[in-house]
C-alpha cells in the first residue's frame, strides 16, 4: 500500500468517525469540525481524482466516481421504478432502469444503501439515456448536507476497499 493509500485510509476513519459522531449525538458538528471535514473530503476527492485520470486529452472529472451498487428507486410524478446504480459520485450516478426519460427531465431519487446509513431521498436531473442499455445519468441538484455526506463516505469507502 502506498504512503498515500495509508493517509486515505486514515482519513477516512476520522471522516466515518465524525459523521458516526454526528449521527449518533444528533447534533451538528461544530464549526471546527465541519472545516475538519471539508478538509478531510477535499484531500480525498483530489487522490481518487488523481487515480481516475481519463486518456489524454479527456475533460477531467469534477468528483470522484465508483463502481457502486445501491439499490434506487426513481420517482416521476405518480410513478416508481426500482432499479440499481451501477456508479455513483457526489455529483450524480448512473442507473440501469426500465424506463425511457427526456434529457433534462427532473426526477426524485431514494437512494437506499445498505444498514445502518438510512435511505435517502434526493433530486437528479436526467443528464443522458441510452435506449440500447437501458441506462441513464443522472446530474444530483441541490443536495442536503446529510446527503453529500453520506454519498462522499460511501464513494471514498468503495474506493479505498476497491483500490
């Protein structure tokens, strides 16, 4: 493991550590320690993005992506469809579904992963679909703190546990 990878891990203990904290007091964190996390997701967002890189000539990605499955239920006015992501990022994810939505159409998403982090319900903007696969990416707007931080504990997770 690189020198790196140790740091990473490390950060993210301290990084489950206060939200575990958070969570568990059901108080926010303190000033000092919202810095501490930001820190904390900055410097490990910028060794996952380091390990993404795209071929030459590619546009860089803004937020590191993983290979995660959380199961997803896509919400469209009146209707729900159960699906799978097959990647995920603080920005937004990638879904297989059923369905056939419109570039720029605006769905609520639950995203459930697995004990003890609770569902969580936020809002995607559906950012492109292929037909063929039956996939579809959509772009996270207007996340909650609670979000963010459950999405960027569960990307760094998977991607420290995958590298």
């Amino acid at each position: 493991m690189s020198a790196f990878a140790s740091r990473a891990v490390r950060l993210l203990a301290e990084l489950v550590e206060l939200d575990h904290h958070a969570r568990n007091r059901k108080l926010p964190l303190t000033h000092a320690q919202r810095e501490r996390r930001r820190a904390i997701c900055r410097e490990l967002s910028q060794w996952a993005l380091s390990q993404q890189k795209g071929p030459p000539g590619a546009p860089n990605r803004q937020f590191p992506r993983a290979s995660l499955r959380l199961k997803v239920q896509l919400i469209d006015g009146t209707r729900a469809v159960e699906s799978e992501s097959r990647s995920l990022s603080v920005g937004g994810l990638s879904v297989s579904a059923p369905i056939a939505p419109e570039v720029g159409q605006t769905m609520v998403l639950r995203l459930s992963p697995v004990a003890p982090d609770p569902p969580v319900m936020v809002t995607g903007v559906v950012v492109w679909y292929d037909s063929d696969r039956q996939m579809l990416g959509l772009r996270f707007s207007d996340l909650s703190d609670e979000a963010r931080a459950l999405l960027e504990r569960l990307v760094f997770t998977n991607l420290l546990d995958s590298g």
